[in-house]
C-alpha cells in the first residue's frame, strides 16, 4: 500500500516545476501563433517614456521643409528649362514687387484692393497680384504711388484656367461673391470636388501654373456646359501683404 | 492772444460754412476705406445715400440731383468695374430724395430715414445688378442671380440700419450751418 503510494507522489503531473514548463510553453506557443503581437504591445507601453518627442518632431518637419524646398527648385529650374526647349511662356520670377494692401473692398460688387506701391514703384497695369496661397487678381489701374488691383472674385474678372487633373482648360468667372465660378464648355468633363485649378498655360493675361483654387461644388444643371464653384487658396480679405508679379506675356 | 482768437473764430467759422463740402470729401474715404467690422456678409453700407439724402431734402431735387451726379463719378473713379456705372442709381436717388418733405416728429423722421436709404440702396443695387446681368447676359447669368441678390439684400439692411443714426445727425448738422450762412 505503502508503494503504491510512492509511486504515484513521483508520477510528473504531481510536480510543479513540471507545470511550471508547461504553462511557459503553452505561453510560447501562444506568442507564437500570435506572432509576438503580446511582446509587442508590452514593449510599446514600456518603451512609452523614451519615445522621440516634440523636438525630434519639429526636427522632422524641418527636414522634411527643406526636402521640399530643394526639390521645388530643382522642379522649376526644370520647368523654365523644359519651357524654354518648347518655347512656352514664361514666368520672369524675379521680377516681384513686394506691397501692402492700404485699402481692401471684399464685399458686395466692388472687389478690389489697393496697394502701397505705384507707377514710381515700377507697377504696371497688367500685372499679376499674388498672395499666400496663389492668385488674387490683376492690376487694373497705377497712379505714382498705388495700383489697384481687381480681384479674381470681382464681376468683371474672367480668366482662363486649368483643371490639372483631367488636363482641361476653363473660364473662371467672377461673381461678386468669394466662390468665383469656373465653366468648362464640355458636358462631358470629369470634373469632381476637391480638383486644383491653376492659371492656364494658354491663357494670355496670366503666366502658367498659378495656384488659383480648389473646387467646392459641381453643377451640371446648365446643358451644355459644367460649372464649377471655387473655393480660393489666397483669401483677400484677410492677406495683408501681396507680391506684384511684372510678367511680360 | 487776440491773433490767436481771430484765426481759431475764423477756422469754426470755415468749417461752419463748409460742414457739407468737408462730409462730402469724406464719403469716398470711407468708401475706400471699408471697415470689415461694420460689414454683414462681407457688405457694406451704401455710405453715399447717407449724404444724399439730408442734403438732397435740405437743397431739393435739382440740388440733389447734381451732387448725385458727382458723387457718382468720384465713386465711379475709385472702382474699377469700367463696365458699370453708380450715376444713374444715385441720380434717381438724389432726385427722389429731394423731392421729401422733412418731417416735424423726430422719432418718426429718424425711422423714416432708414426706410428712405433702405429702398435708395436696393434702387442702387438693382441698377448695378441690371448692368452686370445685361453685360453678363451670355455667360453666367444664371451663376450671378444669387450672390447679387444676397449682395442687394445685406446692403438694403445694413443701409436702413445705420441711416436713422447718421442722416439725422447730418440733417442737424447741414440745417445748422445753413441758418449759419445766412
């Protein structure tokens, strides 16, 4: 009876190191199966505190900038080269004015800036007005010390664009409200939300590949034409400083 | 001392006499100058009714006919839409102004000077809106019916609400340099 006894304290079950084994196996298979999805998670929560924080980001960024600024260059170093080969026109970039706008009619039908710099400045009529973010409008009319600028947004501005992604020329049309309207005479054109449109490259008022806008909304009412609202990149009514771009188209 | 006296007697004398020529030159100042605050959806009051009509109810239809006519072209010189015009908005308003009679009840008259500029300033704004849609007639007519008409209606109410506060401080102020004068 005795050995009986024995014999079953030493069977393997009985010990706990031996369970101990087990359960660290079982737990290996588990991470194992789960492709360490377990040591990854724990180690996310315990490497939390030496992560890289605010000021690896911004250094990041800064990089990132700068990537982008030398690749912007080389793109338009390219740009005027390739137009150059093919005898397109050209944008003299620089030849900018830099002004500030003194007086600014943003409402209702009159959409109009003025700015601090004038004939005696070098500004001529013709000349294209830019902001943060791309195109506001043309200067319409010098006197010695300012030039007036008719917006893009005004009624009498129409201005021919184009839709880059569907490789489309349009009219962008002033309607006396901040969404200018842009018409494409094709009923058949893909135009959708959220297209960027830039100054035509066939158009003889604007030098090429300005920013203009981007598209808010579609109306295709009209039967044989689309229409389009745009929504702005440069906003008038809060920029206080332009650039006066002297083009010669 | 006495020099000093005479030549500030002889300055309130000028601005006096000059009270309506020196608020005239001031309309296309604040036309240009456009303060974003006073402005509803980006409009703003239809500043030079607020002129015209004290003085066109002061001097008469001709009278305000005429200065209707210049305020016109200085307005016109300072926009750039070549294409229209304000004269003949402001030429009708200047004539339909004079042809008020002032009122004897103030509380009245101030109120009526809001419904008076109110009506001046959507007979402006349709004349404008007339022009653009002749010009426009091909192209987007259909595209600019609705901002003209939120342009017309915020400008309607932002010049019937200010007008009560300012034509009747510059009807007092015209009424007093004229029995001034004479």
């Amino acid at each position: 009876m005795l050995g009986i006894r024995r014999i079953s304290n030493s069977r393997w079950w009985h010990k706990k190191k031996n369970w101990l084994f087990f359960a660290i196996f079982l737990f290996l298979v588990f991470v194992r199966i789960s492709k360490g999805a377990f040591y990854k998670d724990f180690y996310y929560f315990i490497s939390k505190p030496f992560w890289p924080g605010q000021f690896q980001k911004e250094i990041v960024l800064e990089s990132i900038d700068q990537e982008y600024l030398i690749k912007l260059n080389l793109l338009t170093k390219d740009n005027i080269r390739l137009r150059q080969i093919l005898s397109l026109q050209e944008s003299s970039s620089d030849k900018h004015i830099s002004a500030a706008v003194i007086s600014r009619k943003t409402g209702s039908w009159w959409r109009q800036i003025i700015l601090n710099k004038g004939s005696k400045d070098g500004v001529e009529i013709g000349n294209i007005v830019i902001g943060p973010g791309g195109l506001l409008g043309r200067v319409k009319n010098t006197s010695l010390f300012t030039s007036s600028v008719t917006l893009i947004t005004s009624p009498e501005s129409k201005l021919g664009v184009w839709v880059d992604r569907i490789q489309i020329n349009g009219l962008l049309v002033g309607l006396g409200d901040d969404y200018p309207s842009l018409i494409l005479y094709s009923k058949d054109a893909d135009i959708k939300v959220g297209d960027f449109v830039s100054s035509s490259p066939a158009s003889t008022l604007l030098p090429p590949n300005i920013p203009i806008g981007i598209v808010q909304s579609i109306d295709e009412t009209l039967k044989s034409k689309k229409t389009a609202k745009i929504s702005l990149l440069a906003k008038p009514n809060v920029i206080d400083w332009v650039q006066i771009l002297k083009v010669n188209i | 001392m006495g020099t000093n006296f005479e030549s500030k007697y002889l300055m309130k004398k000028f601005l006096t006499k000059k009270l309506s020529t020196i608020s005239f030159i001031f309309i296309p100042i604040i036309f240009l100058w456009h303060p974003n605050w006073l402005g509803f959806l980006g409009v703003q009051p239809y500043w030079p009714l607020f002129w015209l009509l004290p003085w066109s109810m002061i001097n008469g239809s001709i009278n305000g006919l005429i200065f209707g006519l210049f305020l016109g072209l200085i307005l016109d010189s300072l926009t750039l839409n070549e294409s229209f015009t304000q004269i003949p908005g402001l030429i009708f308003c200047g004539f339909l102004f004079g042809r008020i009679k002032l009122h004897s009840d103030i509380l009245l008259g101030h109120f009526r000077y809001g419904l008076i500029c109110s009506f001046g300033s959507f007979l402006c704004g349709t004349f404008y809106f007339l022009q653009i849609l002749f010009r426009n007639f091909s192209d987007s007519n259909s595209l600019i019916l609705i901002p003209s008409i939120k342009n017309i209606l915020a400008e309607v109410f932002l010049t019937g609400f200010f007008a009560p506060f300012i034509c009747s401080h510059l009807l007092r102020m015209f009424k007093f340099s004229r029995r001034k004068i004479q």
